[in-house]
C-alpha cells in the first residue's frame, strides 16, 4: 500500500504507470499539448483584448489641456445674438486644428444654470452630439441646425429635435483685462449639468452618464470654480 501511494504521488510519469511515458518525464505528450494550445489561445486573446482595452482607456488618462484663447472684447458681444468665432482645438496643425464657437453674452432671464466666472459668456461647440456634423445657426429661427441629419437644437443649444442625444458641448469663458477668454470644452446633459467632455453620440442622461467615461481627465473635475487664470495679453 505505501508503495502504491508512492507512485500515485509521483512526479514523473512512468512512475505513475501513464501509457507511452519515458524515464525522467514529470509531464506527459497529452498534458504539454493541452498546456501549449491553452497558452497559444491565451496569447490570441491577449492580442485582441489588450489594444481594445487601451483603445477605451486610453483617453480616461489623457489630461485635458486648461489652455485660454481670447475670443474678443466685451463689445464683442450681445444676449440676443451668437457671434461665429473660430478657434484653435489643436494646436500647432494649421486649420485641421481649428473649430468654430457660437459665443453670446448670457441672459440671466434664461440662463438659469448657476452662474459662476466662468460662464459670463454662453459658448457653444458647433459639433452636433450626434455623429459630429458641423451645426449653423441661423438667427431668425434661433436654432442650431444640422445639415447631415436634422438635428435642431434650441437657442440654449438643448436638443429641439432630430437624432442628437444631448445639448451643445460648451466651452468655459472668462473676462479678463478687457478681453473675453474661451476655455476648456465641456458636456452637459438635458438640465445643463456639466460633465467632464464626451464624444458625439454618448447621452448623459440617466445610466448614460456612466456608461461612458469622460474622454479626458482634468487636474480640476468638474464643475470647475477655480480654473487657472488665463495669460496676460502680450505686450502688457
């Protein structure tokens, strides 16, 4: 008896008793064979998942730049009415890296969201949260409008219509030495709640605010009360 325990316990293979075994074997053809096709197929899977996984965590590390841009003066603008301003969202690429921003003064007697320094100024992205069509807008119907898939959006840039599944992303504006700044972007849901930024297509309504990560982090989440103050205006 001891000696049959011996053997069941033993670790090579022709001890044990395994048909085809050799001398000095501890793991049998059948055994390496499965162990080898179990590690290959770990290693497929690896290549697959692993890029996928970086692809979609990647941008959640991705730091989102605090960088100001002056857009115009105080007079530059109006509650009534947007004024078309472009702007750079990547810098250091020419025209590729520049946008357009509909900028007005805000209405205290719609602009219900609290107010802070940072939103003195309304400036909407001209993304529809759609797919990312370039939106216009067209004052005497004071709507945002799409020209890909109709979407319309109201003069607060919330969804009036269409496929787009949130307002406008807006941009953080600051007033600073007789110059108006336009800052980071952000989202905001169907209240105007403020999301750190998403892609088109993403809602923030309801499970949609967490099934989607914010597509940069900040050092500042929001809502923001304290950004950096922006540059002082060259030459002064």
């Amino acid at each position: 008896m001891p000696a049959d325990r011996h053997a069941q316990s033993s670790k090579y293979t022709e001890e044990r008793g395994m048909p085809g075994a050799f001398e000095g074997e501890t793991v049998n053809r059948r055994r390496f064979m499965n162990l080898t096709a179990q590690g290959a197929g770990g290693i497929a899977v690896a290549a697959f998942a692993l890029p996928a996984l970086g692809f979609a965590l990647g941008p959640v590390f991705k730091t989102l730049p605090l960088g100001w841009q002056i857009v115009g003066t105080p007079a530059d603008f109006t509650e009534t009415n947007y004024v078309t301003k472009v702007i750079d969202i990547v810098e250091g690429i020419g025209d590729a890296g520049k946008s357009i921003a509909y900028v007005r003064k805000r209405d205290p007697q719609i602009d219900t969201e609290p107010h802070t320094k940072y939103n003195n100024y309304i400036a909407l992205s001209s993304r529809c949260m759609h797919l990312g069509c370039p939106v216009r807008y067209v004052q005497a119907a004071e709507r945002f409008i799409c020209p890909c898939h109709g979407g319309v959006y109201n003069f607060r840039g919330q969804v009036a219509g269409g496929p787009p599944v949130r307002p406008l992303d807006r941009f953080y504006t600051y007033e600073h030495n007789g110059y108006v700044y336009l800052g980071p972007r952000y989202s905001v849901n169907d209240q105007l709640k403020i999301f750190s930024p998403r892609d088109p297509g993403e809602p923030l309504n309801g499970i949609g605010q967490y099934l989607y990560p914010p597509r940069m982090s900040t050092a500042v989440l929001p809502p923001v009360t304290n950004l950096p103050a922006p540059p002082p205006i060259p030459g002064t």
